[in-house]
C-alpha cells in the first residue's frame, strides 16, 4: 500500500507541481539514504518518510492521493472478484453425474 500511495503521490504531483515533485523525490531519497546508514530516527522507513512527505506536500496533495488509492484498490478487488468468478467452471447436480457417468 505504501508503494501504491508513493507512486500515486509523486505521479499527480509530476502533473500539477513539478517542483514539489523534486522536492518530494529528494526527500525520499533522503530518507532511504539515512535509514541505510543506520539512522535510529529512520529505522521505520514507511513510517519516516510517510511523516516527512505528508508535512513537506501538505493536506490538499495526502488526502488526494488517499482518495485515489482508496478507489484504486476497490477497482482492483472487484476486477479480481470479477476474473475469479469467471474461472469458476458451474457445478453440475447430482443427475447430471449420474446421467454420464
């Protein structure tokens, strides 16, 4: 989920404002940086860089990117639902059976 918000995030912010998008990408590498180093403040990364991204992009940007995960992922469960009932053969009765077998 983290990756999927990450992606959406720097994606909209590459359309709507390319330098916040700079500046988000940077923070990330940053953030990957010092928890590589050893970093005890940058021990979580998801958490770190969640704090740092949603303080330097600001509210408008998170929630949209939230809305935008949170549709993303109800599409996906209702195509996967959707293929995955479409694989399921019907099951024949009883007579059926009986019939040809």
């Amino acid at each position: 989920d983290q990756l999927i918000f990450l992606k959406m995030l720097l994606e909209d912010l590459s359309k709507s404002n390319p330098s916040l998008c700079m500046v988000a990408k940077n923070l990330v590498k940053e953030c990957i940086k010092r928890h590589r180093e050893g970093d005890p403040d940058f021990e979580y990364l998801d958490y770190v860089t969640g704090q740092y991204l949603r303080a330097t992009v600001g509210e408008i940007y998170w929630k949209r990117t939230g809305r935008r995960v949170k549709r993303f992922k109800k599409r996906y469960i209702q195509r996967k639902r959707r293929n995955k009932s479409d694989q399921i053969p019907e099951r024949q009765s009883t007579e059926e059976i009986s019939k040809t077998g």
